[in-house]
C-alpha cells in the first residue's frame, strides 16, 4: 500500500509528463511503477494459486491403499471417485523381513 501511495504521490508531484509531444517521467518514478507492476502479478499468481489448492482441496482422496499383492505392493486409486483416474503402484523394493 506504502508503494502505491508513494506512485501516486509522485504522479501528483508531476514527476511525469509531455514535453514537446514527447512524454517522459523521472527514473525513480518509472522504478517504482514497474516494481509495483511486478507486485500485482506476482499477487495475481498467488492467487491463482489458492484458488487452484482449494479446488484440489475439494476433491475426494483416498487415504488408503486399495491392497497389496505377494511382493507387498500396495495399489492405490487416484482419481475423482466416480471410477475415473489412475491407478498408482507403490513399488516396495525392501527385501521382505528374516524369518525367526
């Protein structure tokens, strides 16, 4: 908010203008317009962003595997719960426990 009130501060201060046609404006004006530009997008991006974990948010997730098979995989449904998606495998590559 500091920024933005001190761009338009220096606007009020005619710290731009036209000369001859021409149109110019100091360095530390044109400095902060762009840093301000640059604010806004990233805001914009982050945003997005919420919006788009919120909506992820929304949507159902299994919290358990499906199963396992003999080699101890697990199966796992990742998807919308109406029967669309993908199905992960959980490959488990540690040699099964010493029997006793």
């Amino acid at each position: 908010a500091s920024l933005q009130e001190a761009v338009r501060l220096g606007v009020a201060a005619r710290m731009q203008g036209r000369s001859g046609g021409r149109p110019w404006r100091f360095q530390e004006l044109t400095a902060a317009m762009a840093l301000l530009a640059r604010l806004s997008a990233r805001e914009q991006q982050a945003a997005q962003q919420r919006a788009q974990l919120a909506e992820l948010a929304a949507l159902p997730l299994r919290a358990e595997a499906l199963g396992a098979d003999r080699q101890r995989n697990r199966y796992w449904l990742l998807g919308d719960g109406c029967g669309r998606g993908r199905l992960y495998v959980e490959e488990i590559t540690a040699p099964w426990p010493a029997a006793p």
